[in-house]
C-alpha cells in the first residue's frame, strides 16, 4: 500500500523542476563548485532556489552537497542550479584538478555522509 509519504516522494521531484528531468545547461557533476553572485533579489525563486542561494552565500558548495542539504536527488538539484546559472543568482567553477590527500579525504567523508542520510 502506498502511504502519503511515499507518493510525495514520487511527485516532488517533477513539481519542484516543473515538470523537468534536464538542466538547461550541462555543466555539473558532484564537485561543480557552485557560489553565489552578489545580491540578487530571491523574489519569484521558488523556495528551494531561495534555499540554493542562500546556502552558497555562505561560501562555495558542490553539487553533492547542495543536494545533501536540499535533500533531493542529484538530477532535480541541476535542474534548479541551472536555472539559477541562467538567472545569474549562482556561478559556477570546476574542482581544482590539483587536490590534496586530505581533500580528497574530506569529500570521501562527505560522500559517505551523504550515503548515509538516503
């Protein structure tokens, strides 16, 4: 039997991109680096690209964690960091290729943090 939790899992996804299942752009992977780009108003953002943004005022966060915060798929959360790019309330910049061990291992423990919560 299907309870009310498990049907607002399947039709959250779709009514937070609008319908959805691609980014405009395809610029993402886990460790996009995504911040945000000054102070753009965040009236008519619906409120998990409110959310996006003010989470990355903070500093910048990759998509992993974005999604980890948000507490949805990877794929919904490009969708709407796409549109954000696009509005130009986040920018965008690839993981330095030049990691060190113990990032490495930070973002191992992220990962694995974020396994853990799904």
């Amino acid at each position: 039997m299907m309870t009310p939790r498990n049907r607002r899992a399947l039709v959250r996804p779709h009514v937070v991109t609008g319908g959805r299942a691609r980014p405009s752009r395809n610029i993402f992977d886990l460790v996009t680096l995504v911040t945000a780009a000054g102070d753009l108003p965040l009236t008519g953002l619906s409120p998990e690209k409110r959310r996006i943004v003010t989470l990355c005022r903070g500093g910048a966060l990759s998509v992993a964690e974005v999604a980890g915060h948000l507490q949805l798929p990877v794929s919904v959360t490009k969708v709407l960091l796409s549109d954000l790019v696009d509005s130009g309330h986040i920018t965008t910049r690839a993981a330095g290729p030049e990691s060190r061990p113990e990032e490495l291992e930070l973002l191992q423990e992220v990962l694995d943090g974020l396994r853990a919560l799904l």
